[in-house]
C-alpha cells in the first residue's frame, strides 16, 4: 500500500464516514455457486453519502494485462489532498474483451469494499433487525423489585445498542442518572432502551 506523506486527515475523516457506512445487500444471484452477492452498485450505496460528506472519494484505475493478470489501483483520497492507493491483481482465464470487463468489475467491487470498510449483508437483515423492536428488548417487570438492577443479558443488550448507535457510555450513564449501566435498575430499563432507539431513528433520518 502507499500513501501520501501525512495521512492524519484522512484518517479522521475515514473513522467518521465508517460510522455512517452501512451493509451492503446481497441483492445479486452468483447462478453458478447458487448464492447471493453485493453487487458494484450496492457497494457504493451503502457508502458513496458516507465518504461524500466526510470529503472522501474514490477513483480506481485499470492498468494493463501483465502476463494473465489484471491490475486495478484503487485510490481514497482526501479533500486534504492526503490519499492512501494500493493495485490490486485478477487472473484472467482468457485474453479477451469480455473476461477483462468481468474481472475489472470483480476487481473494483472488492477493493472498493476493502479499502473503505464495506461489509456484504444479507437482504433480510433488515427484518431481522426490525424484529428487535423495543418491546422484544424490554423484559416482563412483573415481580421484580423496584431496586433491582439489570441483569447481564440486558446489560449485554444495552451495551451492544449504545455501540450501535456511537452512544458514549458515561454521557448515556449521566443520562439515566446512574455510575455504571450494571448499576441501572430494572425499571429504568424500558426507558434506556427507547432512549437509544430514539437516537439510532434520528441519525438514520439525518444520513437518509
């Protein structure tokens, strides 16, 4: 891999845009293997609004044949003027215009993946994810003690969406007025729960 001299920018600007980039769907039949890939298109759906906002871009550039190997450099540059680049090789099966425009689309779909941090989803993720609605995530309370604190499958169930959503732990613990989220009682549970759900809705309608 090679790279400008300084990169810090980048660098900031990448870990923000990673944040925002989202799973790209499985929306595409390999009718060979018989399974389901991200195609080129949904690659860059799930990360060009991301990179966009965060002054990233991405070029790559098909080299010539050398022996029976395709070579793409994939470049991520910086509104800075900072970038990081790196060539990536296909083996073609044959020397013809055909097989090279298939490697070249297999070649910038996965460098571009690789060098932005695009992870492939499959396409009922999403119902999957809308099944873990508040009230599947918030326990029965019947019978519990005003007192009593989570326990470690909600605690577990807490951490995981804060880290979902980029929740800073102590700003969401000073929040529900308590030292440590093992500290919360019960009661509060719901209440955290909607809390963070609340803020994963709000950054979804600001990056939509």
């Amino acid at each position: 891999m090679e790279t400008s001299e300084n990169i810090a920018d980048l660098a900031t600007a990448l870990s923000r845009a990673q944040a925002r980039i989202e799973g790209a769907i499985k929306g595409s039949d390999n009718e060979e293997l018989g399974t389901k890939y991200a195609d080129l298109s949904a690659i860059w759906a799930a990360c060009r609004k991301a990179l966009t906002r965060n002054g990233l871009s991405v070029v790559q550039f098909p080299g010539a044949v050398s022996g029976n190997f395709m070579i793409l450099t994939t470049m991520l540059m910086h509104s800075s003027g900072q970038w990081i680049r790196q060539a990536l090789s296909i083996p073609l099966i044959r020397l013809d215009p055909q097989e090279y425009g298939a490697a070249l689309t297999y070649a910038r779909r996965y460098a571009l993946a690789a060098i932005v941090g695009v992870c492939p989803r499959d396409d009922d993720d999403d119902a999957a994810l809308a099944k873990r609605s508040p009230a599947r995530l918030i326990p029965a309370l019947a019978g519990r003690s005003m007192h009593e604190t989570i326990d470690r499958e909600e605690l577990s169930v807490l951490e995981a969406l804060a880290e979902e959503v980029h929740a800073e732990l102590p700003a969401l613990c000073a929040y529900l007025g308590v030292a440590s989220l093992s500290a919360l009682p019960a009661s509060q549970y719901p209440a955290a729960i909607r809390a963070l759900e609340q803020k994963r809705d709000l950054a979804r309608r600001v990056a939509a």
